[in-house]
C-alpha cells in the first residue's frame, strides 16, 4: 500500500515530510540539463564473452539553445573511431533525448503509475518503491526498488531499482543513479549505470550501459514535474 498522506505525528509525518520536500527539489532541480553526455556500452555473449563495445562522447550545443541539441566529440566501436559516421548518423536528429537521465523516478511519477512508496525502518531517508510506466512501444515495465535521500534537505543521494515480470524478449534490466553536486550546488544525475539481459529467439546477451552526465547549465522554461 502508499504510504499514507496525510500523517500528523511521528516517524511517518517526518517521512511524509521529506516526500514532499524532495519532491519540490526535483522541481527545482528540473531545470538543469547536462553540457557534457559520455556512454559506454558493453555487450556480452550468453558464455560472458565480450563481444562489442561503444563509447559516445556528446557535448550541448549552446548556440542552438534553448533547443537541446548534442553534437558528437568522439565515438568508438570496439576500440575503433567511427566519429564521422556517428556525427552523419545524428545529424539533423532531434538528440534532446539524450539529456532524460531518469528512466523510472517514483518523486516524478504520476500518482497513478505510483503503486506503493513506505519508508524503510531504521534507514532514515531511504524508501521502497514500485511503480508502473508506459511505455513508446511494448507492454508497460513494473519497477521497483529504492530511493535514498538526504534526510535533512530531501536532495537524492541514490535510486536503484529492477524491472519485475519483464517481457519475454528483455529478461531482466537494473539501473542505479548516483548523483553528486553541480549546477548551483544541488544534487544532480552524474552517474547512471544499466545492465540487461535479453533474449531474441535463440539468441541470449547481456548488455551494460553507463552514462555520464556533467557540466549542467541551467535553462529557464523547464517544465515543471507537478
């Protein structure tokens, strides 16, 4: 079940609390999109064998603001550069894309997708969570996980979680987010790292993607995740 709203005394009012005021520090951090995107791509066979790898180096063309637009610094295959081919192949694109760091956040879900949030006893700041989120394409994902903040401002410190009965095709997905300071001094997304396992037909593998995200600029306008 939620997390009751509404709580008046003790340990749940201090945590409903927090909820709330991580929440508006979400919508303050809203605005701040990264300058600077690095991903690193690592894919394995079913045996653990290293079969590809990717490194793209993005960084935010600030003469096409307020548009989000990346332009590529450097790209690797195998070790190899195909920087050429990676900036035809983005050319024209829309690459905002790039800049959405969070894949499931359960402080900006709709309350609908949101199907339990409680604070974990004796960890002061840290929650379980699950929630539901459609997506583009596909059967929509179930998540859960956990979400630490910092007990005092409400400012996140870690978000965890697994996706739960997966599709056939993607087997199993884990993500965390560490995120450290930058901007005007508010905690940020800096580190995501995602690892998978899916299987096509017969064919199983294990890919692991981890993404950087540094030099924030901050643009007015952003919405709002209220």
């Amino acid at each position: 079940m939620i997390f009751p709203l509404g709580a008046e005394t003790g340990e749940e009012n201090r945590a409903e609390s927090l909820w709330r005021k991580a929440r508006d520090y979400q919508n303050e951090a809203a605005g701040w999109k990264p300058g600077s995107i690095a991903i690193a791509t690592e894919e394995y066979n079913r045996k653990g064998e290293e079969e590809k790898s990717g490194f793209l180096h993005m960084v935010l063309d600030r003469g096409a603001l307020p548009r989000l637009v990346y332009s590529v610094e450097e790209a690797l295959e195998n070790g190899r550069s195909i920087t050429a081919r990676s900036r035809e192949d983005l050319e024209g694109r829309e690459t905002g894309g790039f800049a959405e760091t969070i894949i499931a956040d359960p402080l900006t879900a709709d309350p609908s997708e949101l199907l339990l949030r409680e604070p974990v006893p004796g960890r002061p700041g840290t929650y379980r969570f699950s929630l539901v989120q459609s997506q583009d394409r596909g059967e929509p994902l179930t998540f859960s996980g956990t979400l630490r903040l910092d007990p005092e401002t409400g400012a996140p410190r870690e978000l965890a979680y697994s996706a739960v009965g997966s599709p056939r095709v993607l087997k199993a997905m884990d993500v965390r987010i560490t995120y450290g300071s930058d901007g005007a001094g508010l905690m940020l997304p800096r580190e995501v790292v995602m690892e998978m396992r899916v299987k096509i037909f017969l064919m199983e593998k294990a890919v692991k993607v981890t993404t950087w995200y540094g030099d924030y600029l901050y643009l007015p306008g952003a919405v709002s995740h209220e």
